[in-house]
C-alpha cells in the first residue's frame, strides 16, 4: 500500500507524458472537415484558359474526380505541383484547379511555367467559391465521388505517401 | 490626475479605431455592428486564437464580407452561423455547442474541480480521526518541551 502511494505520482506522470506524446502528433492547423460525406458545394466558375467556358458541379456529375486548391502566390502549392504533374500523367483521376483568390494572368504564368496538370483550372477571383468549399489554407485537396459527394479532403501539400495510400486506394474503390 | 489623462486618451484611442474599422461599410452602421458582432463569435481559422472580428487575415477579411452579404440578404444570425458549421465545423465557434462529443469539454473542469474537493474531503476527514501521536511532533514546538519536566514522548 506504501510503496503503492510513492508509484502514484510516477504513474500521474506517465499519464501526462502519455497525453503530450500524442498531441505533439497532433497537428492543429488540420481543421477535420464537416463537408466530408456531404454533397459538394455548387459552384460555377469560368475556366482559367478561357473566361468564356464556365463549369458548373453538375458537369462533374458521374465521373470521381480531384479538385486542387492552388494559387501563383502559394510557396506550399509549388512544392506539391510536380506531383500533381505526375499524377496526371499517370492519369489516377481527373485533376480540376480551383485557382484561389489569383489574377488571371499570374494563375496562367504558373502553369504555363511549371506544367498543368488540370483537366480545367476554375478561377475564383474573389475566393467565394473557396468559402463554399471551407478552403481556409491553400493548397487543399479534395475527392468526389461520382454521386457529387465528398470523400476525402487532403489539408496542405500532396505527399507522395499521401497520394499512394489514400487518394489512389480511395480512386480505385470509387471508381470500382 | 494621470489616471485621468490615460483614461481620457484611451477613450479617444478606442473612439479612433472604431472609427477607423468602421470606415469601410459607413453607409449602414447598424449592418457594420451586426457584422462586428457575429464576428467575435467565430474563430479565424489562420491564426486560430483570433475571431475573425479581430484578425487581418486576409481570410478573415473574405469571411466578414460573407457575413456582410448575408446580412444585406436578410438572411438572420443563426442562418449564417449554421452556414459557417457547415463549412468549416463545430471548431470556428467561440462557444462549442453542447452535445455529445463535447460533453467531456463543458463537464470536465467541474468534474476534476469536484473530484478534487472530494480527494480533500476524505484526507481531511482521515486525518481529523487519527490520534495525535500519529503523527511527526511540531519541531517548533520543541524548545517549550525542553524546558518542561517531561520529556516528549517517543
């Protein structure tokens, strides 16, 4: 029973030591989205290349398809471009850009300069859209299912780990 | 006297700023407070210890215009709460509501505070029926008990 209380603050100790090991794994800026599951918002946005074209979700309708968050000013949206590039090649999934909150000009150079990997870039000057879709961080990634539901929302730069064992995984069983 | 002169210039800053953020939406200043005060009850989720009320995020900035037209559009408090949830989650609420997964948030400090007041009422209720000799004699006390013709009992 003695030797029992002199454990008691070792033991309160490894509890904590517990917990603060976990939230160092934690990562708050990872905001866990609610739209997951849910339809995806509407949206209708002129393309990037050509503000004539506009596309709507309901011209989305019946494929799985990947939206990209990005933007020219965005440093992290440079780092995970080649990916993208590389997935498009490797044609997982149609890729579509939400180009953020750019000028028309800056979005088309940054393609231009580095590759696109779009099917389409939509281009969301005021970044509306983006609320609709609870962007708070560029870039982010979404996956939506045939039925226009979202099933996945990536916060941050695409890894490849990321791209390997959840979005080809989850591509495959969408479209399966 | 100096209390007075900061209270007064504190009061002239706070009239300043208001005036300041105010700026933007002078046409309808009721719309701009009904904004301001939605506002402080969701959080920016850039610098996540700022309202958006508060914060220069550029973020935060889109989201208060949001607010705005909502407001232009009749639509009520609530309405653009709910719309805020439905985005971006329980978290841009300043105050979580009270359901299920948050339970542990709203009742966990009273709990540990009463748990803890319990711990204490059970040692000290322990402690007041042990016998004196229980426990360790006062080191304090001892010089009286020098000099008495007893000795303290060991």
């Amino acid at each position: 029973m003695k030797k029992l209380k002199f454990l008691l603050p070792l033991a309160i100790f490894l509890g904590l030591v517990a917990f603060l090991l976990v939230g160092l794994g934690l990562n708050p800026r990872e905001v866990p989205s609610p739209l997951i599951g849910k339809p995806a918002p509407a949206f209708d946005l002129p393309r990037l290349d050509d503000p004539a074209q506009r596309v709507r979700r309901e011209d989305l309708l019946g494929k799985v398809w990947m939206l990209n968050v990005w933007a020219s000013w965005c440093a992290a949206c440079r780092d995970e471009h080649p990916l993208l590039v590389e997935m498009a090649a490797r044609k997982i999934v149609p890729i579509y850009g939400l180009d953020y909150k750019d000028t028309r000009a800056a979005g088309q150079q940054t393609l231009a300069r580095f590759g696109d990997p779009y099917v389409a870039s939509l281009f969301d000057a005021d970044g509306r859209v983006g609320i609709d879709w609870g962007v708070y961080g560029v870039p982010e990634t979404f996956i939506i299912d045939k039925a226009g539901v979202i099933r996945m929302k990536h916060i941050g730069p695409l890894t490849p780990d990321v791209i390997l064992n959840k979005i080809e995984p989850l591509v495959r069983q969408l479209n399966g | 006297m100096a209390r007075w002169i900061v209270i007064l210039t504190l009061a002239l800053l706070a009239g300043w700023t208001q005036a300041k953020e105010a700026a933007p939406a002078a046409e309808d200043p009721v719309l701009e407070a009904r904004m301001l005060r939605i506002a402080t009850e969701l959080r920016c989720l850039v610098c996540q210890n700022q309202t958006i009320a508060d914060s220069h995020a550029e973020l935060a900035v889109d989201l208060r215009n949001q607010v705005k037209d909502m407001l232009k559009r009749g639509d009520s408090d609530q309405m653009i709460i709910d719309y805020m949830t439905a985005r971006y989650g329980d978290f841009v609420l300043y105050r979580p509501p009270l359901k299920g997964t948050t339970y542990i948030l709203w009742f966990g400090p009273a709990l540990l505070l009463v748990g803890g007041l319990g711990a204490l009422l059970l040692v000290l209720r322990r402690r007041s029926r042990l016998s004196p000799d229980q426990f360790e004699p006062d080191p304090d006390a001892e010089p009286f008990v020098a000099d008495s013709d007893t000795k303290p009992a060991k």
